[in-house]
C-alpha cells in the first residue's frame, strides 16, 4: 500500500518527518549551547549580553534588552550573574544618575576572546546564499510553525540558544 496525498499515511509520514527536522534543528542548538559552557563557563544569553556591552562600552540595561530582544527582566537578572563573576561592572551613569551603566571588565573581555563561534554564523552564511523567494518562504514557514505551537509571544532572542530563555516572563533558567 503505498501513500497518497491527502491520506492518513502520508499525514502520518509527514507528520513524523517534521518532528524529526524539528528534533534535529533543536539538537544541534542543545550541543552548540553544551560547547558554549563547556569552553567558556558561559550561557548563549551571557554571551550574547557580553558581545553587546563590549560593542557600546557604556550600556544600559534597557538598550542591551532592545538590542538582543530579550525582556529587561531577563537582561537585568543575567547582569546580576555576570557581575557576581567579575566578567561586568555596573555603575550610575554620569550624565543620568537615575540609570545605570554596565561596563566589560578584562575578564570579560577574555571570556568573548575565548568563545566559539556562534552557531548561528554558518546558518546565516548558508540563509543569505538562498535566492530570495525561499529565503521568504523559509521564514513565512518557521513563523507559521511558532504560532502552531503558540510561542509566537515568548521571549527570544535572534540568537541559536536552548534552554535558557523561560516563557515570556523574561526569566532565565541557567543563565
């Protein structure tokens, strides 16, 4: 018996072939982020808020979250870590005593030198080699997929990162 459009079978078959794209896409997040700690001691979103605060020397913790996209909440609380770690510094701004600048210390500096590429660096390699109509489509399809599977609102980042980001609360789970 073989599968024909439109049927169970191939429903099924496509079905399972999906999960098994999806199951293969977050694994290969999953061993990047294991990588990331391993080498550095570092989280993807640790990483991330590092990168961002040695591009602007004197960030905000609001304008960090703007940047990455991830809830004030959750930047603030990764801050917190990082700088219990001695990788940032935090210190009331100069020109605005009411906000807060968050500074790279040397050790920090060392952490983003020792990190590995994020995985995301190939994958966008290979999304801008694609023609532009499957480059929409490929997108038009994941945002489809994420509203299937109602995590059109969660907090996230344009980073390739699992296990961090805790729903849409901006809590962070091992930051």
């Amino acid at each position: 018996m073989g599968f024909y459009p439109g049927t169970m079978e191939q429903d099924m078959k496509d079905y399972e072939e999906l999960l098994v794209a999806l199951r293969q896409i977050t694994r290969a997040i999953d061993l990047h982020s294991r990588q990331l700690l391993r080498e550095t001691g570092l989280t993807t979103s640790q990483l991330l808020i590092l990168q961002n605060i040695a591009r602007h020397q004197h960030a905000t913790p609001t304008a960090i979250a703007r940047d990455i996209h991830l809830s004030q909440a959750t930047v603030t609380n990764v801050i917190a870590r990082l700088e219990g770690n001695g990788l940032v510094s935090r210190e009331k701004s100069a020109g605005d005593r009411r906000s807060t600048e968050v500074r790279l210390t040397a050790a920090g500096a060392d952490k983003i030198a020792s990190a590995p590429e994020p995985l995301q660096a190939g994958f966008l390699e290979n999304f801008r080699k694609l023609e532009p109509w499957e480059a929409n489509m490929l997108l038009s399809s994941l945002q489809r997929l994420a509203a299937m599977m109602n995590a059109e609102e969660m907090d996230a980042s344009p980073i390739l990162a699992i296990g961090e980001i805790v729903g849409g609360g901006g809590g962070e789970g091992k930051g």
